[in-house]
C-alpha cells in the first residue's frame, strides 16, 4: 500500500512525502514531512503507519497534540482514506491506494 501525506494549509501547502511503512511529521528537518514554519508542531510530532490493510495516525508525545475533528488523539487511530488530521496549525490530508 502506498500512502500519500500532503499538507494543505500553511506555508508550505502542496507539499507531500509518499511512503509505505511509516512516515514522521514534525519540525525536525529529518522527518519525512518536515513542517518547520508551525511554531506549534513539536520537533518529532506524529508518526503514520501502515499496519496490514490499515493506516494508523499516531501522536509521538508533542505539546500541542494531534487532531482529527478538533478532537485530541491518543495512541494509534485508524484513518480513511481522504481523511484529514491536523497538527499545530497544520491540516494533512491522506490517501492510499
């Protein structure tokens, strides 16, 4: 399964990363989708996987949380595709195929 992450608002909206393991949001330049101009994501801030025929959204412990319909995640939370989460100010959309 091939995953697509693409940040729609912001700066830097437009951009994507595709993967199909894993894949790191965060400030952090090494992430995989690095998001450096939201002073509200955290270095490290949430990690997607893909789990058998799911893909999983998962906060890594940051300060301002992650969002799916203005609700606060905790641990892992199976996502759909086309769906959107949010991080800081950051809204990311995700598709698969």
């Amino acid at each position: 399964m091939n995953v697509t992450i693409e940040i729609r608002t912001g700066l830097s909206a437009g951009y994507s990363h595709t993967f199909d393991r894993e894949a790191v949001i965060g400030r952090d330049p090494n992430c995989d989708l690095a998001v450096a101009e939201d002073p509200r994501i955290s270095r490290r801030h949430a990690r997607i996987r893909v789990q058998g025929k799911q893909v999983l959204l998962e906060d890594m412990g940051s300060t301002n949380g992650t969002k799916i319909n203005k609700k606060r995640i905790k641990g892992s939370v199976p996502l759909t595709n086309g769906g959107q989460f949010v991080v800081g100010h950051t809204t990311i959309l995700v598709t698969w195929v």
